[in-house]
C-alpha cells in the first residue's frame, strides 16, 4: 500500500501467451507464479484458458479494441486493469474454463478450474530488505551461491522449467540428457531452500523443479524381446549379403586371374609399352572420398600416388552408376549404414587421361570398372545386367517385400504407427504408400495452392528421409509410441474451385524410446521430430503430410 490510500494491483498470478490462430482461441498458460492462487489448483502449464468465469476469451469485432482485450487478458501485462476495472478484490474466487491435451487419447478434455486473485506481495525483512517471500531468503542475498536468489529465480531457474514444461517436449526444444545435467545442478539451491527457508515458496520450488525432471527423465518403458527382433533382422541382412559379397568378389578375381596384373606401380602412359597392358585387369586398392576428383564438372575415382603413378575410372560412365544405384538400393533394402570406399576391379583401356589434381596436372591410365566390392560388404558384377541395372550380390535373394497398409478407416495414429513398423522392417514402399500424394500450400490473400498426382518415390528428399529413418530406429532410437492424436480440422471445404476436394488435417504426437542408463525411456532432443501432420482428402484414408525423417 501507498501511504494507505492505493489498494495493490491484484491478478491471477499467471503469465499466458495468447493464441488467437487456434480453434477457439485461448490463452495458453506458461507460468504458474509461486505465490499466485490458482497454485495447488489442477491448472496446469500448458492449459488452454478459453472462458473466464463463464465468458468466452473472444476479440471484439471490432480491430481497435482488440489490443486492450488481449493485453487486460488473464496473464497478460495489464490484467490488473481488468480487475480494477470490475472491482474486484482480493482473494475474490475466479473460475477458469481451460482446454488440456487428453494425452494418452484422442483430443482436448474441458474442464473448470478455481483460484483467487492475490496482490503481488512486497516482502521485507525487519532491516526493510526485499525478500523473495516471507521469512526470506533477501533478493538480493546469495547465501554462499555464485549469483542472487532473485537472479537465479527469475533469470535462471523459472525460464528453464518454463522451456520444459511449457509445451518444449513437444516441440523438440529440450534436450533431455543435457536438461537433466541443468536441473540437477538446481538441487543445492532446492535442497538449501527446504532447509533454511521453509515454506510455499521453497516447496514451490521443489514441486516445479520435480515436475521438470521428472518430464526429463522420460516415461520408462517395458519393450518385450520381441520388440527388438527388427535389430536383429538388420544384422542378419548385413551379414547374409556380406557374405555372399565377399564370396562373389573372390570368384571373380580367381576368374580373371590369368588375366590381372599388379596395378602398381603402373606402367608409363606417355612414354610406356601401353599395348603390353590393355584389356589387363587390376585390382585396386579401396578409393574413398577424398579420392573422388572432379574436373570441369566431370567426376572420377582416382587410385595411386607419386611415384607409382595412377589409374582413374569414369564416375560418370554407365558402369559406375549402375555401380552407385546399386548402393542406393543396398541402403533401401539392407542397411543406411554401408561404408563409403570402393574397391574396383578394372580393365585398363587404351588411351590415357590427364587430370588437374591439387593444382597439378597428372597422366594415369583409365580403366573400365566390371566389379566393384562397396564398403568391404556389398559386391556388385557390372558384366551382368537385368533391365538396364546390376544386382549387388543377395539382392535378388533378399524377401520381396509388398505394401501392408493399414486399412482404410484406420485413425491417424494407426497410421503413424504402421509407418514406424514400415521403417523397423525396412519396408521402403509401404512408408512411401504412408505419405500424401498431395499438398496444399497457403498463398498470399487466401486460400490454397493444391498439388496433386506426386510421386513420391521420385522425391530424392524422400530418399534422404528413408535413410535418415532407418538410421535412427537402428540406432539411438529404439522405438516410437503414439501418444496423442488432435481433433480433426478442415483445411480446404472443398468449396474452393470446381471440383476441389475437402481436405482434413490433425496432428499426431510421437514419443521416442531409447535406451539410457540400461533402461527404455521416453526422450526428445533435436534430432527426433514428435510432431506430424496427417490429411485426409474427402474422408478416404488418413496420409502422412509431414514430409520428416523419425
């Protein structure tokens, strides 16, 4: 109080951000003050505020009375206004109408919940020192620790439970390894408040910094052996082609025995016997990145060095694509995970080639790849083709594997689901058939921009988000769980243009499961997407829209 004549401005004690683009719009809760009186209430960070003591949270029609609308809102910078406004008082009882996930469900569950509106309270010591509640501790103190409790509070510990808690699971904002290493590096301070200063705020504390760890630390799951059969599968097609590669490899360098000579040091190509060794094979040693050369645009492998001198193969010849097709399909079918080196077995032609190579201009001989060994595991005969391509060694012996899309009615979560099994069991083309042949795009005035007919197995995007899939379920990620599923919205009437299709769309959220301290838990970080967009086109089948790796 001022002098005794000014009441203190009262409020919910929430911070809320508004978001008037949703259906209906709400103000989402992000912050839950300590001392506010909705704590200990259900409310939840995160809740949709869409009424306030029964009245619609809703914007004027008209444009110039919107702004005070939203800025006197619960949570917002003037609320207090609102409130003095209509003579409202303390501990004066507000109901809330708020929207929350049913998570573990399908959609929103409505509910009400009750709280009183406080003063924001000054609060000193007998020397008229602030204090961050009563009985302290002082704002300005530190107690031993590096930084005050007043800049701790509110710049260091509140922002990070906020950027947990407020919706950062979801939206791929937290980290949650590197999230647990920051909040257990709150529990001195935690801990300290519990014993020298008990009471709501210090038990505030706690709560908030439980609640934050506890998302972090991810829901533990119990993953049946058979969960993991999938990993097993994968060796298993590893080491069958691996097998079989390095047996086609040898048979057909015993083949051209006779006809191979050793590749260094290589003959002269100016001033050599060059006859004495066209239409000869060699083997050459593995090539790996750095040996790819490009000149003027045109790409070789090269093999060799000063004072052995050097072979270089055509990268663009019809023989090395057939060659890096087939790798192509190895990752689709077999594994992402397949070494970059090629060993060649090559037969050298006639003429030379000169190639500029860090600056200096180098003679080899060219040679023409007819076998390539990829990674030390995948073998590939470029003498044999089948419909203008060359099967690595086991291709064809590898499971044809068919589309097994779900049915036609199944829920959007159905479907995300059966696209992660398609990923587990390297089933490339049911994932592509999980996909929209569609998209719509906003453009500017209104309405939408419809694509349709698009084939997805020609997206090269497509191809990198395969493999980016299968990399990651064979990897960090060991499953992926639906855990909930928005309501249905309409994005096109179709109403837009002649026969224009109606188009649904709903979002799905995705738990992650990995494997951490030598349990299945839960877990978000940047490199794992928990959100996807799903469409349907006139109530057929729902498709994936999100075009995203796992």
């Amino acid at each position: 109080m001022d002098g005794g004549t000014t009441e203190p401005e009262i409020s919910t004690r929430l911070q809320t951000v508004e978001r008037l683009d949703e259906v209906p719009c709400c103000l989402r809760v992000t912050w839950i003050a300590w001392d506010s009186g909705f704590r200990g209430s259900d409310l939840r960070i995160g809740d949709r505020i869409v009424a306030v003591n029964g009245t619609a949270f809703a914007l004027p029609s008209n444009p110039s009375d919107r702004g005070k609308r939203v800025s006197q809102a619960v949570g917002q910078y003037d609320e207090p206004q609102f409130w003095a406004n209509a003579g409202a008082h303390a501990g004066q009882t507000v109901r809330l109408t708020v929207r929350r996930r049913n998570r573990g469900g399908t959609g929103w569950q409505q509910l009400e919940v009750a709280g009183t509106l406080q003063p924001k309270a000054n609060y000193r010591d007998s020397d008229n020192e602030p204090l961050m509640c009563p009985g302290g501790p002082r704002q300005m103190g530190r107690d031993d620790f590096d930084e005050s409790w007043s800049s701790w509070y509110d710049s260091t510990f509140v922002p990070k439970i906020v950027s947990i808690l407020d919706e950062g699971w979801r939206t791929g904002r937290v980290v949650c390894r590197f999230e647990m290493k920051e909040i257990a590096a709150f529990q001195p301070r935690v801990d300290f408040l519990a014993q020298h200063y008990p009471g709501a705020f210090a038990a505030s504390v706690a709560a908030d910094c439980a609640a934050a760890a506890a998302l972090v630390r991810g829901t533990e799951y119990d993953l049946p052996p058979d969960a993991l059969k999938y990993r097993q599968a994968s060796d298993e097609r590893v080491q069958q082609v691996a097998g079989v590669g390095q047996q086609a490899w040898t048979a057909m360098r015993q083949t051209l025995a006779a006809q191979t000579i050793e590749a260094f040091p290589t003959i002269d190509p100016i001033r050599g016997d060059r006859d004495s060794v066209i239409g000869k094979f060699v083997v050459l040693p593995p090539i790996a990145n750095q040996d790819w050369v490009s000149e003027a645009g045109h790409n070789y492998l090269t093999s060799g060095g000063d004072g052995q001198g050097w072979y270089f193969a055509d990268a663009e010849s019809d023989a090395a694509l057939r060659m890096l097709r087939a790798t192509a399909r190895y990752g689709d079918i077999v594994s992402p995970n397949l070494g970059e080196s090629y060993e060649l077995i090559g037969r050298i032609q006639r003429d030379p080639r000169l190639l500029v190579m860090n600056q200096k201009a180098i003679w080899g001989m060219q040679i023409d790849i007819v076998g390539a060994l990829v990674g030390g595991q995948m073998f590939v005969d470029l003498n044999q083709q089948q419909d203008g391509e060359s099967r690595f060694a086991g291709e064809s012996d590898l499971m044809a594997r068919t589309a097994r899309l779900p049915p036609a009615d199944a829920p959007p979560g159905a479907v995300i689901a059966a696209m992660v099994q398609a990923i587990k069991e390297d089933d490339r083309s049911t994932w592509l058939a999980l996909f929209a042949n569609w998209q719509i795009t906003p453009v500017d005035g209104g309405g939408f921009l419809l694509q349709t007919g698009i084939d997805r197995s020609q997206d090269a995007e497509m191809n990198e988000q395969w493999d980016a899939s299968r990399t990651s379920i064979l990897g960090r990620v060991f499953d992926a769980r639906v855990v909930w599923v928005d309501d249905p919205a309409v994005r096109m009437t179709g109403k837009e243009f002649p026969g224009a299709p109606m188009i649904e769309e709903t979002e799905v959220e995705v738990e992650f499961i990995g494997q951490f301290d030598g349990a299945f838990r839960g877990f978000v970080d940047v490199t794992v997407y928990p959100l996807w967009r799903l469409q349907r086109t006139d109530g057929g089948p729902w498709r994936i829209a999100s075009v995203q790796d796992l």
